[in-house]
C-alpha cells in the first residue's frame, strides 16, 4: 500500500513539476514573442523618416573643365548643403554601368553619343518610397544644355504625381541650360519650383549664401 501511495505521489509530482515547466516555458516565449515585436517596431520607427523632402541627385569626378581634377562632384556638394539646411533625406543616382572616363573631353564624348542613342542608363537601387516626401529636390550637372541621360530614366521608372519638384544643377557657363523647362515637360502636372543653376567653381566657394537665399525664397 505504501509503495502504491509512494507511485501515485511521485506520479503527481512529476506531472505537476512538467505542467509548471510547460507553463513557465510558455510564459518566456510570449516575453520573448513580445521583445522582439517590440524591437522589430523600434527598428521599423528608425526606418522611417521623419522628412517629407528628398533630394535625389546625379554627381560625377574626375577632371573638370575650368575646375581641375575633383575627388567630390559639383552636384554631390550642392545636393548635400542643400540636405543639411533642410533636413531632407538624400538619394544618389549611381550608374550601373560606370562606364564614364575620368577625363574630361572623352565624358563629353560619351555623353553626346548618349544623347544621339537617347539612352536610358539604369541605375543602382531603388529612390525612397515618393509617397513619405511632398517636396522632391532633382540636381544634376549640365552635359551638352541637357541633364545626363541617366536623369530622363529617372522620370521614365518614377510618378512624381502630387510632389512638388525643385530643379538644381551645376554647370559652366551654361546656366540651368534648359533643363528646368524639360523638367516641367516630363513633369507637366507637378508643381515645378524656380531652380537654382550653380556654377562649377562656386560649388565649393560662396555657394552655401546662394543656397540658403534660394530656399528663403522658395520657403523651404
């Protein structure tokens, strides 16, 4: 009888010794389940941006006429000063195919043939989804009184439905060499602001002042 009452006993131990176990293991999966929403969520929170402007702009180096030999293009440095009094978030347009020279007369080479072709070079990545962003900033430097082609696939892939579209660019001489217009023809119900043209040797002198008097006037 003992030994019988000694069995039952340990058999009911041991069952609720494993409910408990069961329980507790139960218990640290939904604390474990509920951490790691939590730290997707938070992850998720700093994804998300807290701008509701974009600057997306296409740069080069290499040798500039009248400049010299740059390691930082034109446009990259306008785009970012235009960024830092902004606080817009920033897209660089990077070719797939970087089949640019380094040189200057053999890119302007390359360029023109580009234009006769009117190719459409892809680019790396994907620009941020448009719809987190009212205001679109588009920069480029001028190449044969256009943008780089690399800019018309640019508009061919994406709907600037909605957004207001403010044109910069760099250039030499040839102010925004038409292509605010252009801008307005591929964009025809957006909203086009006036766009600031940068000439190549101010990019890195006096441009900040110009910079900060355009975007007063634009009230950006």
């Amino acid at each position: 009888v003992f030994a019988a009452a000694g069995c039952s006993s340990s058999g009911q131990t041991e069952a609720a010794i494993e409910q408990t176990k069961s329980v507790t293991e139960s218990e640290n999966q939904d604390t474990n389940d509920l951490t790691q929403n939590k730290a997707n969520s938070e992850s998720s929170d700093e994804n998300k941006s807290n701008s509701n402007m974009l600057v997306v702009y296409f740069s080069r180096t290499g040798e500039q006429y009248g400049v010299g030999e740059i390691d930082k293009g034109n446009t990259a440095i306008v785009a970012e000063m235009i960024a830092d009094k902004t606080g817009a978030d920033m897209f660089e347009i990077l070719p797939i195919d970087d089949h640019y020279p380094m040189t200057y007369d053999a890119l302007t080479d390359v360029a023109k043939q580009e234009q006769n072709e009117n190719a459409r070079p892809e680019y790396l990545g994907e620009v941020p989804d448009l719809s987190q962003y009212d205001t679109v900033f588009i920069g480029a430097p001028v190449w044969w009184y256009t943008f780089p082609m690399i800019i018309y696939t640019l508009f061919d892939e994406y709907d600037f439905s909605g957004k207001t579209i403010v044109p910069f660019n760099t250039h030499m001489g040839s102010g925004d060499g038409g292509t605010y217009k252009t801008i307005e023809q591929l964009a025809p119900k957006e909203k086009v602001l006036s766009g600031l043209p940068v000439e190549m040797n101010d990019a890195e002198n006096g441009a900040a002042e110009a910079i900060g008097k355009w975007l007063k006037v634009l009230a950006l």
